[in-house]
C-alpha cells in the first residue's frame, strides 16, 4: 500500500480553537486513509504517536502553540520560529528513515513546504503543496520570505490552493500551475432545513476573533442597525475567540444592554459549529481578506445562505449559486446595508442554490482527486 505523509501546522490538539483550525485537515486524512496508508506529522504540546499502521497521527513537541501567531516581522518571535523549524525538520527526517513514504503532502506552504522540501533534496521524495491565504498574502510580503516560498513552490511536483484567486497568486509568484482544491470538512448528515420564510430571522457569526476576520466590523455595523431592523431579528449567536475577543464582548455588552439579543457562544467545536449554523437562518461573513473560508462551506451543507463582505471567491460564489448578499465594500456602513437586505428577503429562496454548491464540497469526491493525483507517476 502506497505511503502519504501529510506535514501540517494545522490539526486539532485539545487546546481552546485547534477544532476549528485543524478538523478539516483531520478529515481529509481520515479520508485520504481510505486510499493509502497516512501518517500525519503536526505539532503539539508533546511528542506523541496515537493510531495504528494505516493511519497515524505523530506530533513533534513545540514551543508555542497556535504556531499561526508566531510572525517572522517580530523579532520577539524568531527565538521559537528558529525551535519550530528544527523540531519539525527534525521529526519529518525521522519518519523517513523509518518508514517507505511515497509523497510527502505539506499543509502548508511554510513551514510544511520548507520542511517537505529538504528531505526532497536529500531524500528524492516527491511533495507536493497546498497553499493557505496566509503564505501568499502575510509571507510572501516579506523579501527574503518571499524567495524561499517560491522555491518551495517551484519544487513541488503540485501545488493546490483552497480559492480560484488565491490559485492565481500562487500561480503568479511561482511562474507554474496551481489548482484550485476546496476545503471541506465532514459534517453530519443534515435532513432538510426548515428557514424562516420571515423575519425575524436568526443570525451567526463562527470564526476567530480576528481583523482578518472582521468581527470589529460586523459590531461597528450592528451598532448601526436600527431599531426597526432589530424588529426583524430573533437572535444573534456569536461563536468563536481570538485577540479580539475582549473588544468584542465589550461592544456586545453594550448591545445587550440595549435591548439587542446578542450571545456569545465561545470556541465551539466541530459538532456544536454545526448546530449552530444549522440553527441559523443567515451566516454572517464580514471577513476583510478571504479567499473560501472553511465556514462558508459548512454553510452550504448546513443548508444557511450567507451575508457576506465581497473579497476573495466570495462574491463569484454567491452569484453562481446564488447563495446569498453580499455588500458592496469591506466597510461597516456597507456591511450594514447588506444586513438590512437580507433581512427583507427570504432565506428559503436560496435553497436550490445551497444544495448545488454543497456538492462542490464533498470530502469525499476531493480525497479521491487528491490522491489520485499525489500518487500518479509522472509520465
């Protein structure tokens, strides 16, 4: 049987937000498992092996957990970033040398990419990559970053990214192909969903409490809305946690005392994600950069259309399966507006246009692509 090792930054570890960063990456392995045997290499907060021979989860120790807050712009950071790459070459090298791997998937670009490449060198293993919005539009702003990033990339026997734009800039640093692969995750099997036909209507928010994310602008433009708009609105959860999480609930506190429904629901794992947007009507995005967050494919098998601010994919999504509103720019005044339109409008019209898109996010159909493509011998 074929051997894929799958090297990510990204997997869940028990610490409060590692479900939301990694259960997709845990799904696709489990999926990828049903193909060929998969040992997967991530971090923790100890060294660890759990699992069995076809499918095994192994974890290097590292200094600091989430490794996604450590930036090469803080000097601060260096120290632990210096450890993380030792620690995670190290482990890698290890698991070649006791093991036959036939393709080495790095999630992601860097340091996974990095890693995956040194044994490439010294090794002949082939690797390929799937890149995240992170490596293109925070890393490879930096000079010499930069370089490194596109050497991984370049060397990469593929090269596949989670949006169409994203894939482009990929494409465009590299000077070679990058495929668009979806991310997805497996949720349970959802039966028909009642939406309201009319408001009031119940809205979700579910992501890190993050700029990128615009959590400080969905509250700016809640603060905004009207009493008449509140009329219209059942309730308001808030899932999720992040550096912004204590500006966050100060604005919320305010709206509370006014009066608004507004809850907090903080980290939420992968079963209680799903009850959420499932007991939603309208699935609020106001991300300032995006390409396809994970969310808004859990939306389309949730059965929930979306209110979105309109970068990365979004926008072509939702007008290709008209799946829900988006505003006109990344501003809370905007945003407000496409709040307001979706509040006079009925969810269950855009139900034809879920069901269509959640078929472009089968884990199933995209493990069998992948490995299909990871394992083919060139030529």
């Amino acid at each position: 049987m074929s051997h894929i090792v799958i090297v990510t930054t990204s997997f869940p570890g028990g610490q409060p937000g590692s479900e939301a960063a990694g259960s997709f990456v845990s799904d696709l392995a489990e999926e990828l498992a049903r193909y060929a045997r998969v040992t997967v290499l991530a971090p923790g907060l100890r060294e660890d092996v759990e699992g069995g021979p076809d499918y095994s989860i192994r974890r290097f120790r590292a200094p600091y957990l989430p490794l996604s807050l450590l930036h090469p712009m803080n000097l601060t950071h260096w120290p632990k970033i210096l450890q993380v790459l030792r620690l995670g070459k190290a482990a890698l090298f290890d698991v070649v040398e006791r093991h036959a791997i036939d393709h080495i998937f790095a999630l992601w670009a860097l340091p996974s990419g990095y890693w995956a490449r040194q044994v490439f060198q010294t090794r002949g293993i082939p690797y390929s990559v799937w890149v995240l919005g992170s490596d293109m539009w925070s890393l490879s702003t930096i000079p010499v970053v930069r370089t490194l990033l596109r050497t991984v990339l370049r060397e990469s026997r593929h090269r596949f990214a989670d949006g169409r734009g994203l894939a482009r800039d990929v494409e465009a640093l590299a000077g070679c192909a990058c495929e668009f692969l979806p991310s997805a995750r497996r949720l349970a099997r959802v039966d028909r969903k009642v939406l309201s036909a009319c408001p009031p209507y119940k809205l979700a928010f579910l992501g890190r409490m993050h700029p990128n994310k615009g959590i400080d602008l969905l509250f700016e433009a809640l603060g905004r809305l009207e009493d008449e708009d509140w009329t219209k609105i059942s309730g308001i959860k808030v899932g999720g946690g992040g550096p912004l999480e204590g500006k966050v609930r100060g604005d919320g506190l305010t709206l509370q005392r006014s009066g608004r429904p507004i809850t907090f629901c903080g980290y939420l794992d992968k079963s209680k994600a799903q009850e959420l947007i499932t007991w939603a009507d309208w699935l609020l995005l106001p991300s300032r950069i995006e390409s396809i967050p994970l969310v808004f494919s859990d939306a389309m098998m949730c059965q929930c259309p979306v209110i979105s601010t309109p970068v990365g994919d979004l926008p072509s999504l939702i007008d290709d399966y008209q799946v829900g509103i988006y505003s006109s720019l990344v501003t809370p005044e905007s945003y407000v507006g496409a709040i307001r339109r979706a509040l006079r409008r009925s969810p269950i019209e855009y139900n034809d246009g879920m069901r269509a898109a959640a078929r472009q996010f089968d884990l199933s159909l995209i493990a069998a692509r992948l490995v299909a493509q990871l394992l083919k011998v060139p030529g």
